[in-house]
C-alpha cells in the first residue's frame, strides 16, 4: 500500500524506492515526445515541488492527464526513486495521476511565475498558491511557535485577553465601535441601551488587561489580534494586527530591556535555524541582505540610550530630515534608521522619554519630565518593539490619567490594582507583522499578513 507523504518529507529522501502517495496543486506540466508528461506538483509543506512522470499509458492519460494545467488539483500514487535530472533528488514515477479538481483553464490567474504584489493583493484568495506567499505563511507559522516556546520556557503564563473592551489602552481614540444597536440611530439612542449597557471596542492591545494577571501570577504574555481605526494607506499601517505582549511583576525597564533583547535574538536564531529554505528564498528574490540582517541582530549587544542622548546625535548629524527633529516630539521612522543605520550600525533600545508624548500608564522618572519608556530599534524598520515599566504609585497613575483627559471612573479597576499589592512591573508590545517584515525583508505590511485589513478593503 503506498504511503501517504507530504512533498517536504520526500525531498529530504523518506520512502525512496517506495511507493508513495501525495496530493497537491499543479504548478506545471510540460509534455514530452517520449509519450508521457513532467508535472510540477507542490503541496505547501515546502517552497520546492517534486517532480512527477506521467506516462501516456495511465488509463486516464488522453482524457484528462493531458489536459492538466495550472492550478489543477491532483492525487498522485507511484515508485519514489532518485532523479537523474538536475536541480532534483527525487522524482515520482506515477502509477496513478487521479484530477480532484479542474483550474478553469487560461482563466486561472496564477498562469505566469511572477506577478506584482499589488496583483496578487487583489486576489488574496489565491496568493497564498505562489511561493513568496506560501513562504510568508509557514514563516509566520515558525515564528508563532518560537515566540511561544521562548516564553513557555521561561515560564511566563499564555493569557487570551479580551477583543472586546469597554477602555481606550492608548487614549488615543482610533478604535472602532462595536454595537447591537442600528448604526443609523446610533447617535440618538441611549448607550446604555446597548447590548453591554455602555459603549465597547475592538481592542487596541492587550496590556491593560495582561497587568492583571501579571500582579497574580508573575510573568505572562498575550498573542493575539489588535486594531486601530487610523485611516492610514500606508505600507506600515493595518486596521487589524497581531501583537505579543509580555507583562513582568518585579520588573524595572532594565528588566524588560533585557527581555526584549534576548526575546528578538531568541526569535531571529530560530527562523535561521529551522527555515533555511524559506530563508533563502527571501535573501535571493525579496531583499539580499534578510539573513545577514537576521544574523546580525542575532549575534549583536543592543546599544542603549536615553531619548535626549538620541535626539543629541539628530541635532549634531546635519541631515535635513523630513520631519525635523527637536526634544519633545517622537521620534520617526527616518530618525530612528539614520541611528541604527548610519550611526550606531546595531539594534538600539532608546529609553527615557518625554513625559508629554506617553500614554498615562508609563512610569514617571525622578526628574518629572521623562517617563521610563523604551522603544527597540533595528536596522531598516526602525521601532520594532516598544514598552515600558508600568506607573505602579496610585497617586501618580490617578494624576496622569486626569492629565490625559481621561476619566479615572473608567479605570477604577486598573486603580484598584496600585491599591490592592502593588508592585513594580513592565511589559512591551511586539507588532507580529513588524517582526514578519524583517524576517522576510517584505516592504508592505500589507503582504506579510494572510488577509490584510485597510481603509476600503475588506473583501475577504
């Protein structure tokens, strides 16, 4: 009886001279005048296809073998041997080529090898068929499993913090409204009318939430979807993204700088060590530095500076940036990459910034006007990560909450928590598709995502 196999297993030689079994897509096929067909057939279990010798005496070769195409479907049965062609191990000989599923012929749209991302970004039903897509998707899968395996075994606790959310983490007000009511009345209806009896929220993060659990059980982390209402079109913006969040009870920013570092490295050792091929294929046909970036981070002490000793080196560099650079603003992507790039040639973590540019949650520093903030920078994106250790005093907390025009009624319980043993934390905040962008040195946001969410775009 033939063994059932996914490609990657055969092309690393399981079952040779064995019959085999395999089901997938039709790259390829390419007819010889030796009386029998080359299919290209890839399942998704790697970047390459395995080759597959049909010979026209298959009971089914004239009727439909020899119309195959593109996209097709296949069930595949025969002998795994040695190939003698170049560029190949293995190759099957078929002993049964059986068409699960027709590909409409020309009207398949993934007839030719490269299209444009814009191209495929319209049909994100399909895109996930080509190889750059296909690659990005078992990345993400590695990723997503090294991020978790980094935390399971320094013993941090997996906790699903809510979607909905009746709270603005950032203050910011770029969230979307989630309701019962009919949205065309909805300002003239009563909110205590709707379903929670007040008004609610996708989520921007995890945080506030992740802070409990982290005055209970010590070390615990999120991993889960986030949004922002931002009407922004760029290529660094999503209306919906995946965040990890880690929150750490008895830990000052140096701690959580020393996380942060150690979770990237940890993370970036991992692609290079079990997606070689996938990583290849990035470093050969999107961006030819990815694995040296990688390597780079991976192997190299992060620098660390205070914002004032950052806004010091863009005062003295001379450059005339976009967005000119003066204490008291953020910091912008230009800004941040001419440090890492250019001066510091390292990931920076930048610590200590102004008070007036934070969200109330963040530490107030002794001096009054900085807050102990940090933001991880690496070469090429910029800010990947960025946290803080947590306002832990009530008094302090209750002030800046006031400050920021929020009101405190609605953060009673995240009060309660600096009432009831508090203690010193921290915690940072990762954008997963961030981080998929330097992995695979993908330009658009947009692209490392398997169904992107933006302004006007929501088809799938």
């Amino acid at each position: 009886m033939a063994k059932q196999a996914k490609i990657a297993q055969l092309l690393k030689g399981q079952y040779l001279d064995e019959e085999v079994s395999i089901q997938g897509w039709v790259r390829t096929k390419r007819d010889s005048k030796g009386g029998f067909s080359f299919l290209e057939i890839n399942d998704g279990s790697c970047l390459k296809n395995i080759q597959v010798i049909a010979p026209s005496d298959l009971d089914n070769y004239a009727d439909e073998v020899a119309r195959l195409g593109a996209g097709c479907s296949v069930s595949v049965e025969g002998r795994l041997l040695e190939s003698p062609g170049k560029g190949q191990s293995v190759e099957i000989q078929a002993a049964s080529v059986k068409v699960v599923g027709w590909a409409a012929g020309d009207e398949y749209p993934l007839q030719k090898k490269r299209h444009s991302f814009e191209f495929l970004r319209e049909i994100a039903h399909l895109r996930p068929r080509t190889n750059t897509f296909g690659a990005i998707a078992r990345i993400r899968n590695a990723a997503s499993a090294a991020i978790h395996q980094f935390f399971q075994e320094r013993g941090f606790v997996y906790i699903h913090t809510p979607v909905l959310t009746g709270s603005d983490c950032e203050g910011a007000g770029e969230t979307f409204r989630v309701t019962s009511l009919d949205p065309q009345k909805l300002s003239q209806t009563d909110p205590t009318a709707d379903f929670f009896g007040r008004p609610a929220y996708l989520t921007v993060s995890g945080q506030l939430e992740a802070e409990i659990y982290a005055l209970a059980l010590g070390n615990v982390y999120t991993f889960g979807p986030t949004f922002r209402a931002e009407n922004s079109n760029t290529p660094r913006h999503l209306a919906e993204f995946w965040m990890i969040e880690p929150e750490m009870a008895f830990c000052d920013i140096h701690c959580n700088m020393d996380l942060a570092e150690e979770f990237l490295r940890s993370v970036f050792r991992s692609m290079l060590e079990k997606c070689p091929e996938d990583m290849d294929f990035f470093n050969q046909f999107i961006d030819k530095t990815v694995i040296e970036n990688l390597r780079h981070v991976a192997e190299t002490d992060f620098e660390r500076i205070t914002y004032t000793e950052a806004m010091e080196i863009l005062l003295k560099s001379g450059r005339d940036f976009e967005f000119p650079a003066q204490w008291g603003v953020n910091l912008q992507a230009e800004h941040e990459r001419y440090i890492t790039e250019e001066v510091i040639k390292r990931p920076v973590i930048i610590r200590d910034y102004p008070r007036i540019i934070k969200p109330f949650y963040m530490r107030t520093n002794d001096d009054n006007n900085t807050v102990a903030a940090m933001d991880v920078l690496v070469p090429r994106i910029g800010e990947i990560i960025g946290g803080s250790q947590r306002e832990e005093r009530y008094d302090v907390l209750l002030q800046r909450i006031r400050e920021t025009g929020l009101d405190p009624e609605e953060y009673w319980w995240y009060l309660d928590l600096r009432k009831y043993g508090t203690a010193p934390h921290s915690g940072f905040g990762l954008g997963f598709e961030r981080l998929i962008q330097f992995i695979t040195g993908m330009s658009n946001i947009r692209d490392v995502i398997p169904f992107p969410r933006t302004p006007k775009n929501l088809e799938f």
